[in-house]
C-alpha cells in the first residue's frame, strides 16, 4: 500500500458536536503527514452558519485534507425514536453511522467510521494499511470479558464477542452487496425497544460472526476524568472517551486536560467552552481532579458542589 493512498475517514455529528469531530480531525492530521485524506461528515440536520465557515476554512488551510457533508437527516427521521431505556446522553445521530456507507461514491473501497468523543494520537495509516480478510464485512475493538459477555447475554448472540462501534472499518464492497443498511435498520425498526445501545446492538445482532478482531490500541476506551480508568498503553492510536466522560467537560485529570488542549488549541475550534460536570460522580472527580493540579479553589467549589446536590438527593428521598 502506497504512502500517497487517499485516506477516507467518515464521522456522524449533529450541529452541536461538530466542534468536538473538528478537534479529533485535527489530531488525525497533526500524526499523520504522508496521506491525503478526506473526511466525510454526516450530519443530522443543517449545520450553523459558524460551523460550515470552520469547515470551509479547514478545507482551505489544509491542502491534503478536505472535509465533505452530507445531510441524512431524513434518514434518520424515518426511524423510530431510540428507547426509552437508552442513556439519555444519545440522541438519533448515533443512528448516522448505518447509513453513511451506503451513501459513499462506489470509487471508495473502504472507510474508517469514528465517533466524535475521540482523539489521535498515532498516524492514523496504522489502522488504514491493515489487511482485513475480505470475508469480513467490518473491523473493530471487541468490549473486554466481563462487559461484552452481559451485552452478548442481553442479546442473545450467538458468538462470543460484543464489539464497540465507536471505531470500524467497514468494508464498503462488502457493507453494498449484501445491503448492510438496509438490514441493520430493519433490525433496528424491530427491536430498537429492546436496545439500550441502539446503532452497537443492532450492528452486533446483524453482523455477528463477520466482525473481524483487531487491537485495542484502534480503539483505546479509557476515561478522562478517572486515574484508574486511564488505561492507556504504550503504540495507541485512537483514544475512545466512553460514557459520560468527556474530555471537552471540566475536570479531567491533569495528563488528558493537557493532551486535549493541546490539540483543542492547535484547531480552529481553539474557542471551544468546556463544560460543568453535571453529575455526582464527576463532581468528586473533578474536586479530585483540581486538588491533583493544587487549584484548591476548584477543588473546593466541586466538593462543595458534591456535597450540596447529595444533601439535595437525600431530603428529596426522604419526604418522597
């Protein structure tokens, strides 16, 4: 496989998270300087007129990348609504990724999907030059032991892996000729009630057996907010922000606080604002978090945040 391949990358945003996929383009390019590639963007709904001016302006600083969009909002549309049982942090976007290999030109033989809520830190050919059996109709990261065998139990799959579809390379010859999207989507409008993780249980129920493994180090699902959930590893390529962790929210340890403004500030989404941490959880680990870096000010403002909305929880249990 030659250097000068095209890379194609695909990624499926709302308006909202656009900025975040535009902080995980940029450290793409940044560690990987011998491909063109080319960035197909799905999108739910119009993006605002900021937004498209961002885009517009990467594609013309940037002269071996570019940026395409494409709007599958009707798609979306025609599906139903996700679970009442989903977490209520997904909305119908994570639903894009069915159909953005369907709608890709038939020149493109395959494309790496990944989710906004991740970053590059490893040139990304690593994962474009591997060699995927043709048999197999993706690629990607199996959930470890425990985790995967509840979601294969809830299932009822009948293999023993349940992957994350944060991160695949879809074989687009494949994913056509056996009309992938249309599969997985039927599936979908059948069971979505029964799918707590809508677009990843669907495509695990359909493709079962056709997913082929691939290392971790592709899809490195850690926490950026939890020291003992940085379970990084020396040649990771893609690092995969899982659950309500986010590395755009306030808080984060003081190693992933550094490593993600260090590439928030070398995009043109320099101007981002971090977010408050909004539960529990990530309160006492943002107070954690902030008495790490010795800003004892912050720390106290979270612990004191902690302690108010468990008091709050406690007399709203109490006189229930």
């Amino acid at each position: 496989m030659v250097n000068n391949e095209i890379i194609h990358i695909a990624l499926g945003v709302d308006d909202k998270y656009f900025a975040y996929a535009g902080i995980l383009m940029t450290s793409i390019l940044l560690n990987s300087f011998d491909n063109e590639i080319i960035f197909h963007v799905a999108v739910n709904g119009t993006l605002s007129d900021e937004n498209i001016n961002r885009k517009n302006k990467f594609n013309n600083i940037y002269k071996k990348a570019q940026i395409k969009i494409y709007d599958l909002s009707q798609q979306i549309k025609d599906l139903p609504n996700l679970s009442a049982y989903t977490d209520k942090r997904f909305n119908k976007s994570i639903l894009l990724r069915i159909f953005i290999p369907k709608i890709l030109p038939d020149t493109i033989k395959r494309v790496i999907y990944l989710d906004a809520d991740m970053l590059c830190i490893d040139n990304i050919n690593f994962l474009w030059k591997l060699n995927i059996p043709y048999e197999y109709i993706i690629a990607a990261c199996p959930y470890k032991e425990k985790n995967g065998q509840k979601q294969i139990k809830r299932l009822g799959l009948q293999t023993d892996k349940y992957f994350n579809s944060g991160m695949m390379m879809i074989n687009l010859l494949a994913w056509k000729k056996y009309n992938i999207t249309e599969i997985i989507s039927d599936c979908y409008k059948k069971f979505y009630e029964f799918f707590l993780l809508p677009d990843q249980d669907a495509i695990n129920v359909v493709l079962q057996n056709k997913i082929y493994t691939i290392s971790y180090k592709f899809n490195r699902m850690i926490a950026a907010n939890d020291p003992t959930l940085d379970l990084r590893e020396k040649g990771d390529i893609l690092l995969h922000f899982v659950n309500d962790s986010k590395p755009w929210i306030k808080g984060n340890t003081p190693e992933m606080e550094r490593l993600y403004k260090y590439y928030v500030a070398k995009s043109l989404w320099s101007d981002i604002k971090f977010i408050e941490p909004e539960t529990l959880e990530m309160m006492l680990l943002a107070g954690r978090n902030y008495e790490e870096k010795r800003d004892f000010e912050r720390a106290a403002y979270y612990y004191g945040n902690t302690a108010k909305k468990l008091m709050i929880e406690h007399l709203k249990y109490k006189y229930e």
